[in-house]
C-alpha cells in the first residue's frame, strides 16, 4: 500500500527521529533515491505477529511555502500542481 501526505512542515530527520521513537526495536536504514530521501524499517514479528516493512520516502521544495512557483518544475512542485488542479476539480 501506498499513502501520500502532502504537508508544510518540512524536515526529514524529524521523520526519523518520531519512526525511532514509535518502533524502538526495528532496524533503521536511511538512503538517498534520485531527489528523495528514504528511511526503511524493518520491524520483527513475533510467536503470533507477523514482522513488517515500512518505507518512507521524502522530498520537500527547495524553498517550502504555500505558494506554487511558476518557475519551479521539480518533480515535487509537479505533484502540488496535480494535487491542486485535482482538488479545485472537485
């Protein structure tokens, strides 16, 4: 499963810091894909709980704001734009 979260707040190393904090025993990795930042963990399962994965993947603007730059064509700012038009369809 996939979830997208669009959000103002910006700052990959307090996603860390809060997924450390909510899963204490699972295995961290953090790597570098193309313009994102990912941070894997892997958490084990038990006698009757099954382990599981969890992958977030991270990119913010250059310059955050709630304003869409006309000159900004980075594959982020083309998502918002998507998102945007998606929304004002509605």
């Amino acid at each position: 499963m996939i979830c997208t979260l669009y959000a103002h707040y910006t700052g990959f190393d307090r996603i860390n810091k809060k997924i450390q904090e909510f899963f204490p025993g699972g295995k961290l990795s953090v790597s570098k894909e193309g313009n994102s930042d990912v941070l894997e963990c892997e958490i084990k399962g038990g006698l009757l709980k099954p382990s599981g994965k969890l992958k977030i993947s991270y990119r913010e603007k250059e310059k955050p704001s709630y304003n869409i730059a006309e000159n900004d064509h980075s594959p982020l700012t083309n998502n918002l734009r998507g998102l945007y038009g998606y929304v004002r369809s509605l």
